[in-house]
C-alpha cells in the first residue's frame, strides 16, 4: 500500500519505511504461505508476561458441548497485569456452572489460559453492524466484578 489518500499522518501510522502496511491484525503463515488472521493485536491479554490470544482460548472453548457462543476478553488485574475473561452463552436447555468450565478446560489448555472470570449471557453488546463491543465488555466487566482500582 502507497497511503491513505490526502492523509499523510495516517499514513505515517500505518505504513513503515519499508512500505509494510501495519493494520493491527494478528495473523500465521503456514508451511505453504497461506496466511490466516487469528485476532488483533489490542484484544490480546498480557496475563503476568504471557501473551494470550482470546481467539486460540475461544477456538477451545467452542469444542465443549455446552457452549453456543463465546467471547474472551482481558479484564485489569492488579496482579497479573491482566486477567482472561470469558462471557458465554450456553446451548438452549444446558446449565453448567464456572467450576464445570474450569474443569472441562484443566488438562487440555495452558492453566494460564483458563479464564479467572465467566459470565453468563443471553446476548453480547453489539454495533450496529453485528459486530461484538469488547471494549464495552471490558467496561461492564470493570464494574461488576470491581475492577476500578486495578484499571
């Protein structure tokens, strides 16, 4: 990509020296060149120096039964800089608790990818456009667990 057109100073932020466009998507490359998005760089969660992707934890979290949809998002910790949270919505007619969760994820992801906090939903905060607000979620998720100080 050459620029934005008549916008030097957006350019400036997108495009390096060396005309690589940085567009803020995390992406892999697989043996054979095909590159997939796997999330954006501001929705990952640093949790005490590890660097989660909220997309690889959601990936998992689709294989349990009991889930219908889900989004992970990093909620402040004064701990750990961080700390994964997942708000979900369960399979019409299922009732698990956090602990089934936690427990249905030991032993097959990272411990330090096991969401800290979960919350049932019957609906996401969305645009206009259907896409899901994760900094709304954050903003919520700040207030209701009393996360303020640690913000």
């Amino acid at each position: 990509m050459l620029g934005y057109w008549d916008d030097p100073s957006g350019t400036a932020a997108a495009v390096d020296a060396d005309g690589w466009m940085h567009s803020g998507d995390l992406a892999v490359m697989d043996d054979e060149g095909y590159v997939s998005i796997v999330g954006r760089i501001k929705d990952m969660v640093i949790r005490g120096g590890e660097n989660i992707y909220p997309r690889e934890v959601e990936e998992f979290l689709y294989t349990l039964p009991e889930i219908h949809l889900v989004e992970v998002i990093g909620v402040p910790s004064e701990r750990y800089g961080e700390e994964v949270m997942a708000w979900v919505r369960l399979r019409d007619g299922v009732s698990v608790t956090e602990d089934d969760l936690v427990a249905a994820c030991r032993g097959r992801i990272a411990t330090y990818k096991i969401p800290r906090y979960w919350k049932f939903v019957d609906s996401f905060p969305m645009t206009v456009t259907g896409k899901t607000q994760k900094y709304r979620m954050r903003q919520i998720a700040i207030e209701e667990l009393g996360l303020r100080a640690a913000a």
